[in-house]
C-alpha cells in the first residue's frame, strides 16, 4: 500500500489569502516584513517542500516493493539451494544438515496431543498466600 501524500491545509489557505490580498495591493506592504511579495515567496517554497516530500515518498515506495521483490526472490532461491543439497547428497546427510535442513532421520514425528519436543511441559499453578490473593506462581509437571 503506498504512502499517503500530504496536503498542506494552510498552503491552501494561504493561496487564497494571497489572492485576497492581491486584489488590495500587487505589492501590498503592510511593515514589519509583511509584504505581499515575501508571502507569494514562502507560499511556493511550501508548494516546493511539499512536492518534493511527496516524491520522496513515492520514491520510498518504490524502493520498498523492489525490497520486497529481492526478499521473495532471495528466500525462494535460499529454498532451491537447501533442495539441491538434498538432491545431491540426500536428506539423511549431514551436508544437508550443515545447509540448514534437518536430515530426515532426525526428524521426530509427534503422536497427536505430544509436544513435538516429547518433553512435558510445565504447567503453571496459581498459589494462594495467606490474603487469597495469587500473586506468586509454582511450576508443576502434568502427568
């Protein structure tokens, strides 16, 4: 999804100001700095800042998806390098192994219900000090 652009509420607002004021004075000076000219001057400085934010976000966009291309082609090629160590010394070798995998007469298949570890998990049980409240946890093997 990309990015939303920005607009500048106030960038609006002053370019129609700017219009009103326009129509009193072309070079309307009010002291202080306050002249019309100085106004059209920051109003198309905003205008340019906010282009430019606005493009480097479309920029950023664009680098993202082409991130993301690289990350797809780089995992599906990391898959067809495991493949073809297994093609080549086979699933139960230790290449296989020392490639990431994990030789299959490592693997462990787990009867349903059994953590795949085979080990028992611990199972936490709330005890009760002496205000009823359980603040403090025992871990308890299940049988």
């Amino acid at each position: 999804m990309a990015r939303p652009k920005r607009t500048s509420s106030a960038l609006e607002k002053a370019v129609r100001r700017s219009a009103g004021l326009a129509s009193i004075d072309p070079n309307l000076d009010l002291g202080n700095g306050l002249t019309l000219p100085s106004f059209s001057t920051l109003i198309e400085t905003m205008r340019t800042r906010e282009n430019n934010y606005n493009s480097a976000l479309s920029n950023l966009d664009k680098l993202y998806r082409e991130m993301l291309e690289t990350e797809r082609e780089l995992g599906d090629m990391a898959e067809h390098m495991l493949l073809g160590v297994a093609t080549k010394y086979g699933k139960s070798s230790a290449e296989y192994g020392m490639a990431g995998g994990v030789p299959k007469n490592q693997r462990r298949k787990g009867l349903r219900g059994e953590s795949p570890s085979g080990s028992e998990q611990p199972t936490l049980i709330a005890s009760a000090n002496r205000n009823g409240s359980t603040n403090s946890k025992k871990a308890v093997a299940t049988p």
